[in-house]
C-alpha cells in the first residue's frame, strides 16, 4: 500500500514537472510569434559603459526568448566585445577613430562635466552644451561609418530585421530603421533638458511641476525655483534648435529629401525610460512611453568565500558598501586619503570599489577591490548603507535591496538622481570636492544609525517590488508587441501632427479673443449709438 502512494505520488510529481516544462515551451513559442519564420530578428546601435550594460540585460532576455540579436560595433568600441562567447550576433563596422582616442574624449568630456563651476546658469549650461556638442560630434563619425558603408547597409537590408532597439542618448538608430524601413526602440534614462523626449517624443512637461533634468530640482518647487525651472526650459528649447543642425545636414544627404534628427526621432514607435515611480516625480505620460527602471536588478547571489568571510566578521555592525562606477575607478591621493580616514572611525566593515594606490590612511576595517559584485552585496543582510556616485544603475540596485545612500554625484544626472533619492528620505548628499572627511563620517553614521533612511529605502524597495509585471518582461514584451505589429503607431498622440502654435491652442485662443473683442465692440458701438440717438432725442424734445 505505501509503496503504491509514493508510485502514485512519484507519478503525479513527474506529471506535474512534465506539465510546467511544457507550459515553459508553450510560453517560449508564443513569445516568439513575431513574425512568419517563428522568432523575430532584432538590430541593436548601443552606446558605451552603463547604457550598453543596461541595454544588454534586455538582449540577454530577447535571446533566451529565441530571438536572433544583432548588435552594431564598431572596432573601437570600449565595452562592446564581439571577442566574448555571447549568444549574441556582433556585426562590426570601421572608423577613422583609433580606440585609445575615443577613451581618451570620453574621460575628457566626463572630466569637463564633472569640474564645471556652478556659479552662475549660463557658464554651467553654456559647458554642458559644449561637452553634449562634442560628444555628439564623436556619435555622429560612428554613424557615418555604418550609413556610409553600402556594403553593410545592403547586408543588413538583405537579413530582413522586424525591429531596432537603439539608445536614444547616441542618435543614429533613427536613421538605420528609415533606410531599412522597420519600426524602432528607444531605449533612454534622460536627453540634457528632457529635449529628446519632449520635441521628439511628444511627451508634456509642465514646467510648473516637472523639473528639467540636471537643474537639480524637485517637483516641490518655490516661486523662485519654478522661474528658474522655466528659464531652463526656454534654453534648452532655444539650443536644440541649434543642436543637431550637423545632423539634419547628414540625414537630408543619405535620405536625398530635406529631414531632421527631430523628425526621424519622432517615429520612434516605444520609448523604453530606465527609470519608475520609485524614483521619480509624478508627471504626465503618453501611451508610446513605458518605465522600465530596475530592470537589471536581480535577487542577491552568494559572494565570494574570502569576500564573504570578512562580511561575516563585522558582526553586527554590518558592512558600507563603497562603488564610484565604472567610469571613475581612481582619486586624486589627498582625495583618497581623506576619505579611508573617515571610513577608518565608522564601526562597520567597508568593501571599497578602488584600483589606485592605497592610501595611507587606510584603515583595518576597509578592503580595496578593483571589481566588486555590487548587486549581491547591496543583497547581503549584513550591507547597512551605500556610498555611491548615484548612477542610475547603481542608485536602482540599492532601491532594489533597500539599501539607504550617500551619495557623491560627478556628472550627467547623477546630482539629479541622489537629489531624487534624498527627497524621498533615502540618501544623503555631499559634494565630493568640496567634503570634509568629518563630512563623510556624519554623513555615514547619518544613514546607518538614523532609522528613517532605512525605512525610506525600504519603502521604495516595496515600491519597486509591487508592479504586475517585472521591468525587464515588459520591457521585452513592447520590443515583441512592435514586431508583432510591424510597429505601435497607434500608440502615437495626435500632437505630433500639431504645429506649436495648434498644440498649445494659440489659434484657437486668438479666435475666441477675437470673437469677444468683436462681440464687445458690437456691443459697445450699439450702446454709443443709443446713447446718441437719446441724447438727440431729448434735445429736439426740449427745443420744442
């Protein structure tokens, strides 16, 4: 009798995995009804350090649905390595570039951003405008080394792509889909002045609520900060104009009709943005504009043995974990030393992300590592705060685990996204050139001992983890929702076909003050009128 119940409970268990493994396939197959051959073919034109790194998450996903990727590289590329063993398709491209100089202008423009002065608006955005010039100058060579190349355009016309996925950030994408004549993908964290996405995109920003990106404000603003809000805007629509002026030049060449970046941008048939409301503001959407913020976050993997040995003798203090990114790995020395003293006087065990010298005032409780699993040790128990530059990545991973953050933003939107954080009661703030190391230990024990910011963390981290579909899947699910349906036009607003002065109403607004300044003209000439045929009534009456 008992060996019959475990042969029949035997029996269902293999039923019952036999069933899962077919719905796994049966899920399998129906994502992949894209197009008539079963799977879709995607084209991908990435950009470099975290936008790539983000952006192959959602590769690695297509890929693992069956989808055949392609990605364009150029043989300069500083992280995209065909070389690697990858399930993914690399199709490269030449440039005049050499890759030591294109690393070399990247660490320069990031240097420029990260030391401009704050004093006054103009030199901080007149800076920023030049450093977007010149890096869109370095995008636009990359581009000319695909379009140019009739070789490789036929190629890619040849293999029949249902879609495109391209950064918004490093434009040319725009300009492959329209000479293949398939739909495309944005993917994007954030233009300078929300640009991209306001003029191309057609997405509202009230500037009465909604901060421009990199002014370092909230959407809780003063009247002075909504002027300032607005003064940016007005730059930023005024410089845009001017922006991609080389580029319309370029796309009118290759398309041999008169076009702009704005223009091709616009048919962008999805925009994937890499952020949620867990970390931003309330503002108006359009259907074509889904948040996919978090989307390479994952559930924590064991560490390391002797990694995890030396989390483990912290005890309860627990540990800081300590990451400026990829893109700053060294410090000047006195910067360094500054900060290993403040770390040295915190009780807790500090795993610090740092390929420098050691510094000096380095103390037994901190460890240096030129590579660090970020995520995992944002995962660990025993991790009480992050000490980060606030890049999105980065920031998203803590919001994940509901880790608390001092941040010290360099660049871009770092300042913007630990202002984010520290409004929601999640981060402190310093600036890195200017802090103490006292500075830095009050920050520290701040965010350690000080309950709320953990709450906070925590609050976002639920915040993050409540949503009916994970990020990366539905981020997935609109690149295949635009191959299945040859592109989402439907999903586009009716604006894009207004003109700004139809879109903001102005004609109509002009009509109706014309109709009433008519109507009281009417009115008044009718009133002097009767008045005057009174008064001369009256008159021939007292006359007689």
């Amino acid at each position: 009798m008992t060996k019959g119940i475990v042969s029949l409970e035997r029996s269902m268990c293999s039923s019952r995995m036999s069933m899962k493994w077919i719905s796994v396939l049966l899920l399998l197959q129906l994502s992949c009804q894209v197009s008539p051959g079963g799977c879709g073919k995607v084209l991908v034109w990435p950009t470099e350090y975290s936008h790539w790194m983000n952006m192959k998450t959602i590769l690695d996903e297509l890929v693992l649905r069956g989808h055949e990727v392609t990605v364009l590289t150029s043989s300069v590329s500083i992280l995209v390595d065909p070389n690697k063993p990858s399930a993914i398709k690399f199709e490269m491209y030449n440039t005049s570039l050499k890759k030591d100089d294109v690393e070399k202008i990247f660490m320069e423009l990031i240097s420029k951003w990260t030391y401009i002065p704050k004093d006054t608006f103009w030199t901080y955005f007149l800076q920023i405008e030049e450093i977007v010039l010149e890096y869109t100058d370095l995008i636009l060579k990359f581009c000319k080394g695909v379009v140019l190349d009739k070789k490789l355009i036929t190629k890619l016309q040849q293999e029949e792509f249902d879609v495109i996925l391209a950064d918004a950030v490093g434009p040319c994408g725009e300009l492959l889909a329209e000479l293949l004549k398939i739909p495309f993908v944005y993917s994007l964290r954030f233009f300078p002045g929300y640009k991209f996405e306001k003029q191309s995109g057609g997405l509202p920003f009230p500037p009465s609520y909604v901060p421009i990106i990199l002014s370092e404000l909230s959407d809780q603003m003063t009247f002075i900060e909504r002027v300032k809000n607005m003064m940016y805007v007005l730059y930023f629509d005024f410089w845009f104009q001017m922006f991609h002026e080389d580029w319309d030049q370029f796309y009118s060449e290759v398309l041999g009709r008169p076009t702009t970046l704005s223009e091709l941008m616009g048919k962008a048939d999805m925009w994937l943005i890499r952020t949620y409301w867990d970390f931003e503001f309330p503002r108006p959407l359009l259907p074509h504009f889904e948040f996919v913020g978090g989307l390479h976050c994952k559930p924590a993997k064991p560490l390391p043995k002797e990694m995890e040995q030396f989390v483990q003798s912290s005890g309860e203090d627990g540990i800081v974990v300590f990451s400026l990114g990829s893109m700053v790995s060294t410090l000047t020395e006195e910067k360094a030393n500054m900060i290993a003293s403040a770390l040295a006087q915190i009780p807790q065990k500090v795993i610090w992300r740092y390929e420098g010298k050691n510094p000096d005032t380095l103390g037994p409780n901190t460890r240096l590592y030129k590579w660090i699993p970020q995520n995992d040790l944002l995962g660990h128990p025993k991790t009480k705060a992050f000490i980060t530059h606030g890049g999105t990545n980065g920031v998203y991973e803590a919001i994940y685990h509901g880790i608390p953050m001092v941040g010290l933003p360099f660049f871009a939107d770092q300042p913007d996204n630990i202002l984010r954080m520290k409004k929601k009661g999640a981060a402190v703030r310093l600036d890195i050139h200017t802090m103490s190391s006292g500075d830095l230990l009050n920050a520290l024990r701040t965010v350690i001992n000080d309950p709320s910011y953990k709450e906070n963390a925590m609050k976002l981290s639920r915040i993050h983890h409540d949503q009916p579909v994970k990020p990366l899947d539905r981020a997935v699910f609109w690149i295949e929702f635009v191959m299945r349906h040859k592109g989402a036009k439907h999903l586009r607003p009716a604006s894009y076909d207004l003109n700004w002065v139809q879109y903001h109403s102005l004609d109509v607004i002009g009509f109706l003050l014309a109709c009433v300044a008519t109507a009281i003209l009417v009115v008044t000439k009718c009133v002097l009128f009767c008045c005057w045929k009174f008064a001369k009534t009256g008159k021939k009456g007292k006359t007689e």
